[in-house]
C-alpha cells in the first residue's frame, strides 16, 4: 500500500480485537505511512492512549525492517492482556 493507504488501514484497525495477522508489503512505506502504524500499535501520549492502542495485531506485512514497529508487534504476539503490553 502507499502511505495514504496506510493511514487508512491503521485508522480501520483502531478499534480491532481480533485480526492478529494482517500480511501485505510494507517495504516501500515512508515515515508518512509507518508512523500511523507506530501510533496504533503504541500511542505513547499517555498511558490511557497506550492501554487502548491495539495490542492484538501481531503481524503486519512480511518484509518488516523497522525495528520500532518489530518490538510492538512482538510485544502483542507475547502478552495476550492487553494490560500487561501497556505497563
């Protein structure tokens, strides 16, 4: 997808609690289209933005080589409860 595209996809993905694999090509995302993933996985504005960023997603995309994204997405395929990504 591009970066548009992106922001459309994490922007459907805020409130979802069950799709943990989501494979596409992520490969030529600029920051445009990595930080609206960034801020779905981990909204750090506050710790309620943290708590209710989506920690079920657990794979996104197959040629992932932003490590930010990377540790988020592991924390999510570690921790089930939400509330343990979030502390």
């Amino acid at each position: 997808p591009s970066d548009d595209e992106m922001v459309d996809i994490a922007t459907a993905l805020e409130r979802n609690t069950t799709l943990k694999h989501l494979n596409i090509d992520l490969t030529n995302l600029t920051m445009n289209g990595k930080d609206p993933i960034l801020l779905l996985l981990c909204d750090t504005k506050n710790i309620t933005a943290t708590y209710n960023s989506n920690h079920t997603l657990g794979v996104l995309g197959y040629e992932m080589r932003d490590s930010k994204i990377s540790s988020y997405l592991k924390l999510n395929k570690k921790y089930s409860d939400k509330r343990l990504v979030a502390a």
